[in-house]
C-alpha cells in the first residue's frame, strides 16, 4: 500500500515544488510507481513538468468539488514515468464551498484511498499556507516532508506547523492513519557563504535525527529546468541538484525498508 507524504512549509518559496517534483521523478529512477498530487493553486508543480494546463478536463479541484472520479483526473507525464494530478487557478476557489461541506477536512484522504493501492509513494506539494486545502494534504498522509531553506529565519514560523501536525492527529482518528514527520529537509544551501552552515547547525540541533543527510545545495539547473518543463533529474541529470535529490529519494527509501 503506497505510502501518503505532503512536501509542506507554510513559508514561501522554501523549494517545497521543487522537492516534491525532483522527488518523485528520483523515486520513479528507483523503480518505485510515484503519483505526485498538486494541491497549490499556483499549479508550480503542475508546470514544473510540462504539463499544459490549457489542454485539462480535470483537475484536483474536481476532487473537492466532487465533480470527477479520482482516476479521471491522473495524467501522465512525458518526460518521466510519474503520474499526476495536476491543479490549476480554480482550486482557489474551492476553499469557499468546503466551508459548507460536513466532512471537508476528509476529501483528499477518501478520495487517494481509492488509487492508494496503484502507488508506492504518493507525494503532495502543499501550497505556502495552512488553509483547509493544505489539512486535507496533511490529514490524507502518513508523513510530512519539511523543506526549509538554508537562510536567516530558516525555523520562523516551524513551531505553527508542528502544532498543525498535533491538531492533525487528533482528526486522523476518523480516517486511521497517523501523521508522523518524515524528516526536515534543508535545502538551497549557498556553499560559498557561513550563513547556510549556521542554518543547517540550529536546524540539526532542533530537529536532530529527524533531518535528512542530504542536503540540497542552490543550483541553477534547480532553477532553470521548470522553464524547460522538466524535473532536473532530467534536465541535467549529473548536475549537483540532480544528483542531492536522488540521494534524498535513497535515503528515504532505506529510511522506509530499515
Ligand atoms: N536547489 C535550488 N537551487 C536553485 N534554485 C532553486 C532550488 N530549489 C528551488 N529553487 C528555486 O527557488 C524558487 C522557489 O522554489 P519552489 O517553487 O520549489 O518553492 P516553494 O516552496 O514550492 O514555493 P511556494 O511557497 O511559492 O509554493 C523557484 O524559483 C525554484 O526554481
Ligand atoms: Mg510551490
């Protein structure tokens, strides 16, 4: 039964995207079947992988406005062998009808339950906020993967999100799963700067065994492959990002089969 993780951060810009693409399109390398689930309405990962947004019947906003069936919504991607649900400006709006919605906390997890068996790792880039979107991304999942940036005020706002994954447990009783972190994961470290080591030193010191070994390092192939629609794993596939984010899909993997 595949495993449910949220790539989520409350702030933005924290390569949350970036991480949720490049660590699905490593976990498909290793031979694992990936489904990545776009719940931002800024649709960056649904971009970052070509995806043409112009061209979809459905998207995830047809999940939480039941309109569509789960598996009439997966896309497949060219460049890589992920599929995906992709999202687009309108699950702006769904926030508004969930309000009214008795179990509107519970529509993502009941509705990935469905293909949860066709899946090793299901992955959801979380937009930057803790709305009732980004509570169904958590309460659907098993773990949440944290990205934070290698910068100044790297853990502000962290203590919100931890208190956000106790309020999340207490809801999981309804639907059985139990939300764990899956780890902190420090990203776009800048190796010519001291600032990016300070981070990485309070951040370990905080959240101890939970941070991933790898560490993502700033790199322009990270930055320049969305604009060719592709994950950098493909885009450039020996440069440093690719090569980070592959380590981070094997460390996980051998974190999962310990
Ligand atoms: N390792 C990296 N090296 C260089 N640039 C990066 C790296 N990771 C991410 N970026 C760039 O930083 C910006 C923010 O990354 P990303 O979109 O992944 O963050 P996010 O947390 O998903 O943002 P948002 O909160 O808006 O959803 C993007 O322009 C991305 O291309
Ligand atoms: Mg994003």
């Amino acid at each position: 039964m595949g495993k449910i993780l949220s790539i989520s951060n409350q702030k933005g810009g924290v390569g949350k995207t970036t991480t949720s693409v490049n660590l699905a399109s490593s976990l498909s390398y290793l031979g694992k079947r990936v489904l990545l689930v776009d719940v931002d309405h800024q649709a960056n990962a649904t971009t970052y992988l070509g995806i043409n947004r112009a061209n979809l019947d459905y998207t995830v906003a047809d999940i939480f406005l039941e309109n569509a069936n789960i598996r009439e919504i997966i896309q497949q991607v060219d460049s890589v062998n992920v599929d995906v649900i992709p999202a687009r400006y309108e699950l702006g709006n769904v926030s508004q009808f969930l309000l009214s919605h008795d179990n509107k906390d519970y529509i993502l997890s009941n509705a990935l339950e469905e293909v949860r068996e066709d899946y090793d790792y299901i992955i959801i880039d979380c937009p930057p906020s803790l709305g009732v979107v980004t509570i169904n991304a958590l309460v659907a999942s098993d773990s949440v993967l944290i990205p934070v940036q290698c910068e100044f005020l790297a853990l502000d706002g962290l203590t919100q999100l931890l208190n956000t994954i106790r309020v999340i447990q207490k809801k999981q009783k309804y639907n059985q799963r139990s939300l764990t972190i899956e780890g902190v994961l420090l990203t776009m470290l800048d190796t010519r700067s001291n600032i990016g080591y300070e981070v990485i030193n309070e951040v370990r010191t905080y959240f101890k065994e939970k941070v991933f070994k790898t560490v993502i390092p700033r790199n322009v192939k990270c930055s320049v492959a969305p604009s060719h629609g592709l994950p950098v794993t493909e885009f450039s596939p020996n440069s440093k990002g690719s090569i980070s984010y592959k380590n981070l899909a094997k460390e996980m993997v051998a974190i999962s089969e310990r």
